[in-house]
C-alpha cells in the first residue's frame, strides 16, 4: 500500500504510529478478558487479529468472553473453538465446530435476542470489555471509526471497552463512509425516544464517535468479507414464496394492507431470500425493508425497481452479488442505510414501523409454537437471533419452513415443539411449501385445524390429527397428551423417523 | 339521584335522553357481534348490561366476542358463560366458570399480549367492533368519557367501536376526574414516538375523546367495583420478598441500581403484593411504579413515604383499601396516573423506561423457562396477561413462585415446563421462598445449578440433580432426556405426586 492510501483511511496522522501487526495486537489480549468483536452474519468481521489470538493460543493458551454481533465468517469461529480461547460466547454463532463445542459444554453459549445485547453491557449486567476489535473502512481525525459492511454491536463496544483495536480493511470500499447512522439510546431511566419514523430516517452519525487516546492499536488487512453460502430457490422455497405472496394480494384485497405492503424483515436464509425475491414478479411496488440483514434478493428487489429504502445492520452477499453491488454502489447508496443491530431490531421501532417479519422455524406444532434453535429440545443450531426482537413485536409474524427434514424422517410439524423461542402469541402466519396458516384471532384448537390441514405435510397428517383428536377428547384449551407429546421426538431417536410403522 | 347529581356527571345535555334502562341497552345487542367491555383486574367494569345481557340471553339466545381489558368483576363472566353468550373472549379472563368453558372447548379464548389486543382491533386484524359498553365517571359536554377505576382497552373500544353504550357510576367518586392520560397510538407505519418519558408524564387527555352522537345509550349504576381477594402475607410470601430486597441491596451495593432503583412493575397477585409491601421497611426511597394495575401495597408505600408516583391501568383494592384510599383521594391523586394498557404495558415504554418487572410463575424449569398459564400443558388457569409485555422489555425480568403447590405433591421447579409462556431469554431472576437464582448471561448448564440448588425445595432438589445429571451426560447446550422431559407431571396425573416413590 502507498502513504496515501493510508492517510485517506487514516485521517489522524498521529494515529499511524499505532500500526502494528496482527500478532503485536493479539498480544494485546489476556487471560480472562472480555472482548467484543466486529461481524454479523459473516460482514464486516475483524479478519487478522483473531486468527492470530488463535494461533498464539496454541502456544500460550488464554481463555475470553467472546461477543459479537451475530455470526462470523472467515471460519474465525472455528479457529477460536479449536484453539480453545472461548470460554463465554454471545449472542449468536453459526458455526460448526463452535456448536458442536457448545452441545458438549465446553464453551458456555449465552443465546441472546440481539437487540439486548448491548443493554446489558451499558447497564453493568456483564463485566467491563477490555478490548473491542473493530473492522473500519476508515478512522477520522476525530477518532470516529467508519464502519464496513455491518455495525452489529461494534459501536457500543467501541464506545464502552477500555481499550479498540481497529483492522483497517483495504478491500473494503471507501463508498461506505457515509452509509451508516450510528445512534445509541442514551442510559435509563432517563432515555429519550428514539426518533427513528422510517426506514430512511437518518437519526445518528456517520461514524462511531471514539476519542482517538482510545484506540490501542491499528491492523492494516486486505481482505473481503466472507460470501455467504445462501442456497437457490428450489421448489419448495418457492412454493412457500407463492403462498405468502398470494396471502399479501389477499391482505391488499382486503382493505388492510395496500401493494407498498409494511416495511419488511426477512431472516438469513434461503428460504426468506427466496420469498423477497419472489416478491420482484409480484404487483407489489415501492417496497421498504427493515430487516437485519440485506442479502442477494435485496438487490434484485433494487434493480427491478420494486424496493425503495433498505435499513438493515449488514450487507452479506454471495461472490457474484459482492462484485456487482460494490463494483457500483453509489447506485444503491442513497437507498441504504445500516444501524447498529440494537436500533435495526429494537422492540420501540419494529412496533412502531409496523413490520412484517420473516423468519424460518426449525420445527412448529399444532398450536403455532415455533422452534427456531434447538433440536430435540436438547442440542443448539445457532441461536435465537434477531427473530425474537421482530416476532415479538411486528404487524405480522410470519414463520416459514419446509414441511419435512431429512427426506421425510421429520415432520417439522410437530405435537408439541421440543423447545420454544416463539409462543404462539407471538406467531400470526406459518407457511410451508403445503400451504399457509394464518392463525390471527384464533384459539388453539382453531389453530390447530389449520396448522394440520395447510402446514402439515400430507404424509403426516393422519398421525397429527389422530393425536389432536384423541388430546381434545382429554380437554383443555391447549388440548394435550402429556405423556406422548414428545414421542415423535423419541421415536426418531430410535427409529430415525417420526412415522409410526 | 337528583337532577344536580346527573347534570354533574351528564355534563352534555342533550345526552340526558339517551338514559335509557339496562334491559333497554341490552337488547341493542344482537347476536354475532363483536363487543367491547370496561373492565381490568375487575376494576371499572361496566356493571348493569352485562347482567341484563345474561338475563335476556336465557329467553332470547344469542352469542358475541366479548374482548376487555383484562378480568371482570362481580361474577360477569360466570353469568355470561352460563348464559351461554361467549363465543369467542379475549385477551384475559379470570373466572372458574368461564374457565371450565374454556378448557372443554365451549368458548374459544384468544389469550393475548395486554398490549396487543388494540393494535389488532386497529389494524382491522379483527372484525370492526359493533359496541363498546364502558362505564364512566362522567360524560364531558363535548361527549369525552371519563373513565373510573380502570381504561384497559376502553377508549380504544370507545374510539373504535360503531356506537357506545356508557355506564354513569355515581358511586365513582368524581374525583377520579384528571386522573387519566389517555394517549393513543397513530395508525402504522407513519406513527410518532409516544412522547412519555417518566412515570409521571402527562401526554394524553384526562378524558376518552368521541363525539357525542357514537353514544347510543345510557345507563345509571349505582354500584362499587369487586373487592380484590388478595392474600395476606405468608410466610413464604414474606421469605420472597426477602430475598428480593436482599437482591435489590446487592444490585445498590455494586452500583448498577441506586436507592430508588428503577420503576417498578409487580403483577397482580399475592406474592406481588407482598413483595411491595416489603420494600415499605428497606433502605429505598422515590420508588416509582409504573405497572398495569395498582393493589393495597402501593397505598402502604405511599403511607410510608417510600413511593413518589404510580402510574398503572387500574386500580383494584380490597374493601378496607378501597374506603380508606377514595375516602381520602386527594391526598393520593397527584401521585397517581391511569393510562390505557396499551401504554401501561407498551414495550417502547417498557424498554425505554428501563422497568424492574416482577411477575408470578405456575412452574418454571431448571433453563429458566417459565409457564404462567396451562396446567399439565393443557388446562388454561388465566391467561398471559401482560407479563410477556413486562418480562420481555423489562430492564429486570422477575418470575417468583412458592417452591410447592398442593401440600408438596408439586414441585413448581420442574425438567421442562409443560407449556412456555416466558422463553430463558426473558427471565432474568427467578425467587422461590428457598431462595434466589440470579440467571444474568449464564449459559444454560449454569442456570440450571443456580435453579435446583438455590429456587427448589430441598426435597425435590434429589430428583433434579438426577434429572440433569443424566442429561448432562447424553450432551447438548440445554441438557434434556426428552422421553422423560414430562415425567413428573404424567406421574402426578397417574399418583397424584411428582414425588418418585
């Protein structure tokens, strides 16, 4: 790299006397501290300095709490685990290796709705961070650090850890200074509102605002973010997009939505990126999203003119997407804008936006309980996420999936989920590729019915309806039989399939 | 009455016509309608049609959707379940009657978020209300009601509804006229924030406004609400309460809380009760409340000088209570608000306000799960009420329970909970009279120590050991056996215990 290079991503000269390598920062971190780093859903992570923590570990081994925004990319997650320096993780991951080290209780997984996060942190709920390790585009002559392809909850680890250590990543697109709004609610009990009104509300700054005395050390990396690994549509994703499509159109029909719809949430996935992308042939126009995370349909929502405004807290785009959209973003700049994950998720704004919210469940039952985590009740998957922030709180609560696993071995409707992280309250719409549920205003055995009919996948609906049946004729609002609303669960344990033979 | 007496409370003259008798205003009510009813905590209930809607129901049948604010006084939903009026009742109920009802499947019960219920009317999620029957202290010339002991969900029912039946209480004292803020959210997506930032913010009307014309009729009661039927303390109420104020102490002593801690939210019920009766005798001062309703313990703390203002939906006393604090309501008056209980319970307020929620549990599990509603997974008890609104957003989430029910044959600290009402997420300290478990970013095999060791009564703590150590053996981030998860309360069906022979 040239000087000037450096001076436009380092616009405090006195400043580049910190510029140190990435095992010089590593160095930096100790046994048992608590450290926050950058990166949701693979953007915008720290790149050098954790790989080199977990290079270092393996001859000098040193245990943290490790917090981020959400996932990691760069298999940083996995070098961590393996190196054995995780000894506390938040609020979310993704990884393998990393799940599997947590189901054995090696590392101590602390699943966090990821709006709270950071509101634990302000108020002292956990100890002090030593050290945030942020990616910037840039650092201004203030301090201020010009995030990259997400925020997450690296703003409030910069401004609460004694100490940031900041990657300055070359490959990230100098375009980005000016696409974030950084705003943090002030402490309670004496917090203003929070004046966000629209997904293009503008509220914050362009930056994190630091003091530059607390940056500790600057890493010079050239790397780009991960791609994430989202699967095409097949038919099944795209039956479930044509169903809830169709229940938009009815929504409109019926007086209470109009085609610009409410602002949408979509979560990570395949599913959800297949639903916003069928909403490009839709009649649909003038779209908002409101989401966590913009991936690859975010874009072609853009090009065929059907989105206005996305706010999410992180762009994560396949290689051929990454290439398009940051070969050319100022064509998308103005129509974006990314927040720290506490704003793009906080229950104040997704109530009062109205939003529709999108998120995949791992398994549901009969009565619209919805598994997004745990597989039989025991062993995590990711975590919770975002999707508590939204369901809890949007206009609508859609949960998708597909309506078998495993080939058929699994229903993913169930009797009784084996784990809840969204009661029935907080559940409007289910969608699977055999038809949609819209459970608003109904009691449970209405819901039931439903679910049964429209979710279920037909191979498996004489066994829901012979348990719903025979747990009505017990009573109860919530009719069950406790003594066998697991056995579908044991039974594939034992048998490897939820059919009775 | 005198002239001089409704000329107070009628203060529109035009209105005086439209007095018409109970049986009168009951016939307005035809079958299949959708109506809105006074009512929270049995405070403020309307008193007169609901009885003459039941009477004429036994020669003239016929069926509605009832939706309040939350319970009903003086037998209301036991006359309208005999009646056989109830087709559909939401968001909250709390009789045996209607109860029974609900759990033989007669009447469909749509348990819901107390906030939610008129974001949905709102959002014409539900059909338009035809009635709202709302009693009032009085009628203001320009046709503003002005509610009595409660608002719940009466000036949105108001508001809503296509014509409004009023019950004028004189035996409400007129007093209670400027206690109420009535704020109401705009329609999504253009909402403003709601601009309430402390307990004591004023931001609405003291009164319901709609025109005139909307009030179809008038009917004159002359009847106090129902007494509550809180407990007094106990034992281990007081020991919960102990080792809440214990807990407080300890949260001053570490700086994160202060003496006048945060503002306080504490469910109806017993243990509640008791717990803000404790703070009366400990080192804290300027407490604020800001819940859904207020009981007898929040006048022993303003008597005790420890309360600075309580902002709640409702206000519900035992008779001693209720003569000593409307005897003397001025005294009291300008330390106290009612606020619908969309705001009383507003997760933007909630959050922002940063609340300490304490809420009761059925059963907890030794994750931290919490069930508020279904016995055996199955029979509903009352509802969720607003504990979800609470417990979520809550800066402090706090469930408490007695560590027995039913002479010990009960555990309330179970495996797994039979139904989820609260997810680990949204239980921050759970407090049994055996003790505290404060379950702040621990990972699941850390919260199940604390539960077992420090919330369940010894004699059930061997079982529990067993249970997780077993569990913990087979793996997974939430240790479980799942074919055994229920088999303590499968074997208190069969044996009448969860105790293992």
């Amino acid at each position: 790299m040239t000087p000037a290079d450096l001076s436009a991503r380092i616009r405090n000269k006195a400043l580049l006397d910190r510029i140190v390598s990435a095992d010089e920062a590593a160095a930096l971190i100790k046994d048992g501290m608590v450290v926050g780093m950058s990166g949701f859903t693979k953007a915008g992570d720290a790149k050098a300095v954790p790989v080199a923590m977990a290079e270092r570990a393996k001859a000098d081994p040193f245990k943290i709490t490790l917090i981020t925004g959400a996932s990691l990319g760069h298999d940083i997650d996995r070098m961590l685990t393996e190196a054995k320096v995780l000894a506390r993780r938040m609020p979310f991951q993704a990884d393998p290796t990393l799940r599997k080290a947590i189901n054995r209780g090696e590392v101590m997984f602390i699943d966090q709705h990821l709006s709270e996060t950071v509101e634990h942190l302000r108020s002292n709920q956990l100890g002090p961070i030593d050290y945030a390790i942020v990616e910037a585009a840039a650092i201004n002559e203030d301090g201020g650090l010009v995030p990259t392809t997400s925020i997450g909850n690296s703003a409030s680890f910069a401004i609460l850890a004694k100490k940031v250590i900041v990657e300055i990543n070359l490959s990230q697109p100098m375009g980005l200074d000016g696409l974030h709004d950084i705003y943090i609610p002030s402490k309670r009990p004496t917090r203003a509102p929070i004046p966000l009104m629209a997904c293009d509300s503008r509220v914050g700054t362009p930056y994190v605002p630091i003091p530059p005395e607390k940056i500790a050390a600057i890493v010079i990396t050239n790397e780009t973010d991960s791609a994430s690994s989202v699967l095409p549509s097949d038919a099944e994703t795209s039956a479930i997009a044509r169903h809830l499509i169709a229940f938009f159109e009815r929504e409109v029909a019926s007086g209470r939505l109009d085609l610009t719809l409410q602002p949408l949430q979509a979560g990570i996935g395949s599913i959800a990126n297949s639903v916003l992308q069928g909403l490009a042939d839709g009649p649909f126009h003038h779209l908002r999203l409101y989401s966590e995370v913009l991936q690859d349909s975010t874009f072609d929502l853009f090009d065929a003119g059907k989105l206005s405004f996305a706010s999410a807290s992180s762009i994560t785009l396949s290689a051929p997407y990454a290439e398009r959209v940051f070969g050319s973003f100022e064509a998308y700049k103005d129509k974006l804008i990314l927040r720290p994950q506490e704003i793009s998720n906080h229950p104040e704004i997704i109530r009062r936006l109205g939003i529709i919210g999108i998120n995949t469940a791992l398994e549901f039952d009969i009565y619209g309980n919805v598994n997004s985590t745990h597989v039989d009740g025991t062993m995590m998957m990711n975590g919770i996420g975002g999707s508590g922030d939204f369901a809890r709180n949007a206009y609508l609560s859609i949960f998708v999936t597909k309506s078998l696993a495993k080939n058929g071995a699994i229903s993913s409707v169930v009797p009784m989920v084996s784990h809840v992280d969204h009661t029935e309250h907080d559940v409007d719409i289910l969608v699977t590729e055999c038809g949609l549920a819209d459970l608003r205003e109904l009691a449970p055995r209405e819901r039931a019915a439903l679910i049964i009919e429209n979710c279920a996948h037909p191979d498996y609906r004489p066994q829901l309806r012979d348990y719903f049946e025979r747990a009505v004729a017990r009573g109860g609002h919530t009719p069950h039989l406790i003594e066998e609303a697991f056995a579908w669960h044991v039974r594939r344990q034992k048998t490897g399939s939820m059919r009775e033979s």
